[in-house]
C-alpha cells in the first residue's frame, strides 16, 4: 500500500480464502478488506489514538446515521465524554483530491452530527476545521486538535 502522510502503525495484513487482503480493524475487531481508503481510515484511526490521545473507547468507525431521510456512513467519529460526537472524519482514497465538494460533504453529514470539529483527508493531505454553530462558519486549523485540547 502507498506511503501517507501519517506515522506508520504495527498493522496485520492477511489475505482472505478469495485471496483478498485484509487489515485488523482493533476497533471493530475483525479483519476489513484492504482498499487504499481503508488504509487511509486505519492510519487516521491510530494517529488520533497513538499521537492525539483519542480515546479508543469513543471512537466508532463507519457509524451509521440518518440524513434527509437516508440512511448515511461517516467514515470515523470521535466521541466526547459525554457521548455526543466530537471529530467527525471523512476519508477519502490518496487518489482523491480533497475538493470544495468533499469538504462539502462532511459539512453536510455534520449537520445532522453537530461535531464541533471536522477533518477530511486522503491521507496525504489533511483539512481540520473546527465549527462555530452559532455564527454559523467554520475556521480552519493548523493541525488535529488532541483530544484534550478538543474537549477542553
């Protein structure tokens, strides 16, 4: 798989009985097929657990929710203490250029979320946004906010 933008993780790799490779997903714990945006999800899910200090018990892969009547997948959200999510995180393959229109749709899916923070990324390049609902704009940031400073 390509090199990204992130720090390298201990991960598992196998192939299946179709010859399909796999990774060991720790948080949904089971083994995922390989595809560059899975790769991606899995580096972005250790970065923030490994580096950022998220913790693994509040963090939730391909969760499902409801938006204009259809069901939708975030790719990860972060959760704060209090349950309600935190970060919520679009991945994207490293092919896929991170367009207004990406950015775009993780706003969207954050209308319904109401994550104060907001990442898409391809795992080569990264946008973090946090979001000021009230004002009702969103400002970009340097980096990832670690959790601490996140829920602080």
């Amino acid at each position: 798989m390509q090199a990204l933008d992130l720090p390298p993780f201990d991960h598992k790799i196998r192939q299946n009985s179709a010859n399909i490779p796999e990774i060991w997903d720790e948080l949904r714990r089971k083994y995922v097929a390989l595809t560059p945006e899975e790769w991606v999800r899995q580096h972005v899910a250790q970065y923030l657990m490994m580096h950022l200090g998220y913790p693994r018990g509040l963090l939730s892969l391909e969760r499902g929710h409801r938006y204009n009547q259809r069901q939708k997948r975030t790719d990860l959200v972060a959760l704060g203490p209090d349950g309600r999510p935190l970060l919520l995180v679009e991945c994207k393959r490293p092919t896929v250029p991170i367009t207004p229109a990406v950015a775009q749709q993780v706003a969207t899916y954050n209308q319904t979320m109401r994550a104060p923070y907001l990442l898409v990324t391809n795992g080569l390049i990264h946008y973090c946004w946090r979001v000021d609902f009230e004002r009702g704009v969103n400002e970009r940031l340097a980096e990832i906010p670690t959790y601490a400073e996140a829920v602080g």
